[in-house]
C-alpha cells in the first residue's frame, strides 16, 4: 500500500536517484561500520547506504514505516522519537563511534541537532539533510548575516560543511524551501568547557542582535562577577566561535 505522508511528523521523502547517490557517495559507508540513519521513511536512502555497510540501525517515528522496515534482516529498527535515543548508549553497546545520518523533519531539526550534541564524543561524524537556511547558519562566519547562536553551539565541537544543494521537486511531497546536505565532523581537540554556560552565554549576546555588547552581555557579566578585558563595543555577529569559548572558561 502507498504510505501517505504524515504532516505531523514532517515527513517529505527523498525521491530524485541523482540526488540521492551523491548523498550517498558523500557519506561514503564501508563495511563494518556503525551507521545509524534517522527518519529512513520508505528506505530510498536506506536502500544503497545498506548495499555499501551490509548492516545498518534506523530510527523511525512512524509506526506503518518501522513495521515495513523490520522485515528487512539487514536492518535493526528503533521505533522511537530520536529526541528519546541514547545516542552515547547505542555506541557503547556498539563497542564503537557512530556515523548518524538522515534526511531530518525540518520541524525539529534544531532540537535534534542539539540532542545529538550530548553524544558528539561517540560520533565520527554526521550527514544530515536539513533546510537549507538552517544549514547555512550553522555553517556561517563571523560577520554574516547568518552567524548567530547556532553557529555557535556548533562550531565550537564541529567542523560543518554545507556539501550539496538540493532542489525542492527532488521530493516527494516538495517541501517549500530549498534543502542541502550537511558534514559534521567532531573536533578532534574541543575547548574543555561548561556547556550549559555557554550556551546561557551566546543566548544573552545574540537577544539583541543589534545592539552592542555592552548592552547585553556586559550586564549579564557584570552580574556574573566576571572581570574581563573582552571588548563589548561590538555585535555579536562580529564575535569569533573561539572567543565566545574563551569568555565561557573566564574565572568569576
């Protein structure tokens, strides 16, 4: 039976062979590895990421999807929320570091991006299809009109690639924005730092983005009782990933 898309769960399948080869190709599997694909829907990207790693652990939502899927032996189906998977837990019982990857519902894709970071220890890295807005934030500089807390939260444990564009008739149904597909490589040598603190940090400096510093996060470190020579006369969208790290890590 045709399964019907699922607005509620954001569902807009992958449909165009081109399109998916050169994921596929980009991802490179190889046998013996651990992939885990999120949100693999009716299987056309499961289909040849499994004929490369012959084995392949699928999360999926969809109850009539994940019954489709566990007839297939090659593949093990979690049938859960990925917000509610144990990322951390699936490598270890694994004995090995994760390749995750997925076309993610752009209605949580931040919130699963975020997820995924409390297990970013156990990942070799990450190919996500995202909306294409999302990934140019997460991948912007400095100075960009795109460059804001996301950019933040992620490039001070990854480096992010924005490795294709994919046009909207590549699925099906077409969602109604432009797509691309993203790398995420774990640094392999992070800032040691409060997390929690500084993403309480990067929230304060991008409130207001217009204003300065000064305005904003100079409060927020004065209350901390953080004495600090960081220049507040500018915007946040003009501060560097590794100076907000660096003002994370300040003594109070």
């Amino acid at each position: 039976m045709k399964h019907i898309p699922r607005k509620r769960f954001g569902q807009h399948f992958l449909a165009d062979e081109a399109v998916l080869h050169a994921i596929v190709d980009a991802i490179d599997p190889r046998s013996g590895e651990a992939l885990v694909e999120i949100g693999p829907g009716l299987g056309a990207m499961t289909d040849p990421l499994v004929a490369r790693c012959e084995r392949l652990t699928v999360v999926e939502l969809d109850r009539d999807l994940a019954a489709r899927l566990r007839k297939r032996p090659e593949l093990e189906v979690i049938e859960s929320d990925v917000l509610e998977v144990d990322f951390a837990a699936l490598a270890r019982a694994r004995g090995q570091r994760l390749r995750i990857v997925g076309n993610l519902p752009y209605n949580i894709s931040t919130p699963i991006l975020f997820h995924l970071l409390g297990a970013v220890d156990h990942v070799i890295d990450q190919h996500f299809m995202l909306q294409k807005e999302v990934v140019d934030r997460m991948a912007a500089a400095p100075g960009s009109k795109d460059y804001g807390r996301l950019s933040v939260m992620l490039q001070w444990r990854y480096d992010i690639e924005s490795v294709l564009d994919v046009p909207p008739e590549a699925f099906d149904p077409p969602p109604r924005v432009e797509s691309a597909v993203v790398r995420m490589t774990p640094l392999a040598q992070p800032a040691a730092i409060d997390a929690a603190r500084l993403s309480e940090l990067v929230t304060v400096a991008f409130s207001q983005r217009r204003k300065l510093l000064r305005h904003t996060l100079g409060r927020w470190l004065e209350q901390q009782g953080i004495d600090t020579a960081f220049n507040l006369q500018r915007r946040a969208e003009e501060v560097p990933v590794a100076e907000f790290v660096a003002l994370a890590t300040a003594q109070r």
